[in-house]
C-alpha cells in the first residue's frame, strides 16, 4: 500500500468525459456498436488507444453514430488482472473509468514488472482524484475480479484469441487494421442502417473489414 517514488507518466490520449457513460463513450441508442477487447498490459493495446481510438471518438462517437465499449480479455498475467480490477474500482468509486484506463496505458512498463503493482495502481488512482486507502481497500473486492474473468470468458466464447480485438455490430477485426478499413466499414454499416426497412433489418449487407493485424497483437495461449 506504500506509495512509488516514480511520477505518473501523463496520458497518451485523454479521453473525452462528457461522452463517458459507465465503460462505454457515446450514445446507447447509436446505430453502431464497437467493442474493444483488450488487455492494459497489452502494447499494441497501447497503440490502439494512442492511434485509432481517437479517430474512432472523433468520427463516430462524438456525433452519436457509434458507441464504443471498453471489454476485458486478460491474460497477460497477474497485473493484467489487477489493472483491469483496478479500472473498475476507479468507476465504482468516483465514476474515473475512462481517465484511468487512459493513465493505465500511459504507465504500461515490463510485463508484469511492477508497473501495475497494487502500490503503483494506487498511485495512478490519486492521479485521477480518488482516495488511496478506499481505493486499495475495494481492490480487495472479489466481485471485481469475478467481473473481469466473466467478461474475458465471455470473449473466449466469441471467438477472440488477441489483443487488441474490435468487435464492430459482431464483425471481429484483430490487432490494428487500417484505418481506411475501418473507416469505410464502419460507413457502410451506418449507410445499411440508414436504409433499412422498418423492420430494422438493413436493407444490403456491409463488407467485412480486415481482421488482419498491422503490427501484430498478443495472443492468449
């Protein structure tokens, strides 16, 4: 429970508050659904958050056309779990998710080196406001941690084996795919939707973006 001698590293992103709603950003009634599965000890992880997910805010979230959700799939390790349990915590205390999941990545160090000990995460939880001593007394919660292996089984069950992994309306795509696919995916799930019939199912089918990793990802054995 003792503090780090080490500063905070600031966030590579922050993350817009006004669109946080619980682990998700945007609207609930937004036409596309993006899921992101993802480990905080994960580097290509890390580059999402720094390269593609802005660009994702931007376009879709912002302007109410998607809503993106923040989805457990840990593996890495001990303070894979603990990160994840941590980022919870920082939800439940003082609604900090999203500002801690963007210090998490920002401090991301040597796979399970200390860099999300249970110490340095009670540092990164002051860093967004919360208290130290409550925080690290609900890190002892088991029902977070229950919450974090439920999520990540339910990834398993989806067909996921990596990290970072997009699940967009279903359409999973792995690693880091261009952003060109992205982009014109995600438009012609939205010009599908825009014509769909009223009974809500869309009137052409969409071209499945490319799961293929740029850059590569890390994979759950």
């Amino acid at each position: 429970g003792g503090g780090s001698t080490a500063a905070v590293a600031t966030p590579i992103v922050d993350t817009p508050a006004a669109l946080a709603d619980g682990r998700s950003l945007g609207d609930p009634t937004a036409p596309v659904t993006i899921d992101l599965w993802a480990d905080y000890q994960c580097p290509v992880c890390a580059r999402f958050t720094r390269d593609l997910e802005p660009l994702l805010v931007a376009k879709y979230v912002q302007p109410g056309l998607a809503r993106l959700t923040f989805r457990d799939f840990t593996f890495l390790g001990p303070e894979s779990f603990d990160a994840a349990v941590a980022s919870r915590v920082a939800e439940a205390l003082g609604g900090k998710f999203w500002a801690y999941h963007d210090l998490l990545f920002a401090n991301q160090g040597a796979e399970n080196g200390g860099s999300f000990s249970r110490s340095r995460l009670a540092d990164i939880a002051v860093a967004v406001g919360l208290d130290r001593a409550a925080f690290l007394k609900a890190m002892d919660d088991p029902t977070y941690l229950a919450a974090v292996k439920t999520e990540t089984a339910q990834g398993q069950a989806l067909g996921i084996n990596s990290t970072p992994t997009m699940s967009i309306d279903g359409q999973l795509a792995a690693g880091l795919p261009e952003w060109t696919k992205v982009e014109a995916y995600i438009d012609s799930l939205l010009a599908a939707h825009s014509s769909a019939p009223a009974s809500g199912v869309p009137a052409t089918g969409a071209p499945a973006v490319s799961a293929t990793p740029a850059g590569g990802g890390s994979s759950a054995p």
